[in-house]
C-alpha cells in the first residue's frame, strides 16, 4: 500500500494488480504453449499492465506499440478514436495479443482490430487490464480480464486524467468531488 495519501477512491492496490498479472501472464503461458507470440501495447495507458504481463510471461514474446485515444481533458469519452498506428514487427501468421489498459465502450478496439487482421495474423487476442461492461456500446469481449469496473472514471497504474496520474501505483476512481478538488 502507497504510504502517500491516496489521490481519488482506491479500488486496486499494487499487490493485487500484479498478482492478476501474474496469474493472467502463466494463462497465456498454458494457451500458447511452444508458440510465438507478439505482445501488442497500447499506448499510454497499458504500459504498466503491459509491462507486468510481459515480465511474467515465460514465453519469449515479441513486443510493439501502437497509439490510440478517444479522451480528451475530460472523464467523459468524446466518441471520436484517434489512431496512429504503425507497428513495425510482422504479424503476418503470427499469434498476436493486444494489451489494453481498459476497455470501455469498446469503440476504440472495434475500430483498431479489423486493422489489425488486414495484417493476416494466425491469432488476435484482447488482454485488458480493467473491463468496464456496463459502458460498452461495440460487440468487442476481451479474452483475459485483469478486473471487472463498475461505471467509473479511473486512474493510475497508467490511466491518467488529462495526462496526470499515470505512475500512481495503484488503480483508483475519481468522482465529482475529486475532480473539484484537483
Ligand atoms: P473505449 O473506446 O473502449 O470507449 O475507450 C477506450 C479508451 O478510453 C481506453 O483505452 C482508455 O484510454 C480510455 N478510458 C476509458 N475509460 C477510462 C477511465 O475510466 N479512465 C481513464 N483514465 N481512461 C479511460
């Protein structure tokens, strides 16, 4: 537990976050067993997750990134995805796993994955840090779930508010209140 004081309502400390990661990382183990995989991070928000993902996996992985974003200075989505998206490694016949921070409407993740099948990947998996079902609006089901959200604005762990609080070491949520506050 962070001896600082906690900013927002805590939901998920350090020790659990990383050990769902560790958990999650040795199911991906079993499900690929003696196959390649490239682990997919999508930036900013899931480079903690993905980066604990990855320091757990025993299976030698191939990594790259990709940027996409639908949240402005806001808590609220503003509905438009803005993607720059150029990973380098070829996924052709490839086992790919997409590593997200948090899939919320799902808007986002129905856009960027038929992208990335064009590339004729042998598999797409979703692996989500945080999964926020009540939001979703796209028919997108992640594959490996981290932890189920309720309808909230969460920060740390690499999910920020307007680009802050990203190295929070633990996942909190933020209400009116907070915001006010801030
Ligand atoms: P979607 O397209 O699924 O609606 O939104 C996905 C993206 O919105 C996530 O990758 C994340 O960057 C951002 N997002 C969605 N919900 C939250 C939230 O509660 N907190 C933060 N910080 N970002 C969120």
């Amino acid at each position: 537990m962070p001896k600082e004081k906690i900013i927002g309502k805590l939901l998920f400390t350090e020790e659990q976050i990383q050990a769902r990661a560790k958990e999650i990382a040795e199911q991906i183990d079993r499900d690929f067993s003696g196959e390649d995989v490239i682990l997919l991070c999508t930036l900013k928000g899931s480079v903690l997750w993905f980066s604990d993902i990855l320091r757990y996996m025993k299976t030698d992985a191939k990594i790259d990134f990709l940027s996409a974003s639908s949240y402005g200075a806001s808590t609220v989505s503003s509905g438009v995805v803005k993607i720059s998206f150029d990973p380098q490694v070829n996924m052709y016949n490839h086992n790919v796993i997409v590593v997200e921070d948090i899939v919320d409407t799902g808007r986002t993740l129905s856009y960027m994955l038929p992208k990335l099948e064009e590339r004729g990947p042998k598999s797409v998996k979703l692996c989500t840090m945080l999964n926020k079902q009540a939001r979703r609006t796209d028919d997108v089901t992640p594959d490996y779930i981290g932890f189920e959200v309720d309808d909230l604005f969460v920060i740390g762990y690499g999910l920020d508010f307007d680009q802050r609080f990203r190295g929070l070491p633990y996942i909190s949520y933020l209400d009116e209140e907070d915001v006010e506050s801030l």
